[in-house]
C-alpha cells in the first residue's frame, strides 16, 4: 500500500457519450477533487465516445506526476455490467505491461459503495417528502 497520497494517482473513468454536454458531471467531479487536492494527480478516461481513453489518460497522468507508483481507476458506472466486470479489467490487463512501474488498481463501480446507495436513498427521501434537490 502506498504511504504519500503523491505517489498515487486516480482515473475517474466515465463511460463517455456522443453528446458533449454528458461530460459536464465527470469534468465538474474531477474540478470537485482538484479543488480539494490542488496536488493530487487525477485525471477523467472515458470507454466510449469521448477523449481521452483509458491508455492516454494513463500515460498523460504519469508524463505530469512520473512518481506515482500506484493509480486507482474509478469506475464511475452506477452499476456492474460487462463494461466493470470484463472491459475495464481487459484494458487494465492490457495497460499494466506497458507500466511496470506502477500498480494499476480497479476500484469498485462507484455504484457498488453503500455510501453512494445510501446518499441516493436520502435524497429519494427528500424527494418523497416533497423537497426538490438541484
């Protein structure tokens, strides 16, 4: 496990979409954590249709942060279909040779963590007792 949160990085990766206004929510969670973190090497990937995918994103990241010795991708799908389950671990697979220098990590589908499950159920609450949530 690394010790200095310099020497790991984080891939927020989105799905992606044809549509460039789908971006908006990954781009505004990336300044979110930049904002919070100005040292923190993170950086957004999409699978599909948007730039940069998951590779470049990589060899971006390490070309600005060339210490990191760990990167955690984030992937940020509300459920576990074939992209978390096959796809993201394929690309992973294919990327880590390419890497030997740093650990790259899958977390779980940001739809697997309770914390997640129990902000939506909160707001669902609130919606249910009339409160409209923007």
């Amino acid at each position: 496990m690394p010790s200095p949160s310099s020497a790991t990085g984080l891939i927020l990766l989105s799905h992606g979409s044809k549509d460039p206004v789908w971006r908006r929510n990954a781009e505004h969670l990336l300044a979110q954590v930049q904002h919070a973190r100005p040292d923190a090497a993170v950086a957004c990937a999409y699978l599909d249709w948007c730039e940069p995918p998951l590779g470049p994103a990589v060899a971006q990241l390490l070309q600005s942060h060339p210490r990191l010795t760990h990167i955690t991708i984030w992937p940020l799908l509300f459920g576990v279909g074939k992209h978390a389950s096959e796809d993201i671990p394929a690309l992973v697979e294919e990327l880590a040779p390419r890497y030997p220098q740093v650990q790259l990590r899958i977390a779980p589908a940001m739809g697997e963590d309770a914390r997640v499950i129990q902000l939506l159920a909160d707001m669902a609450g609130g919606y249910l007792q009339g409160k409209l949530q923007g």
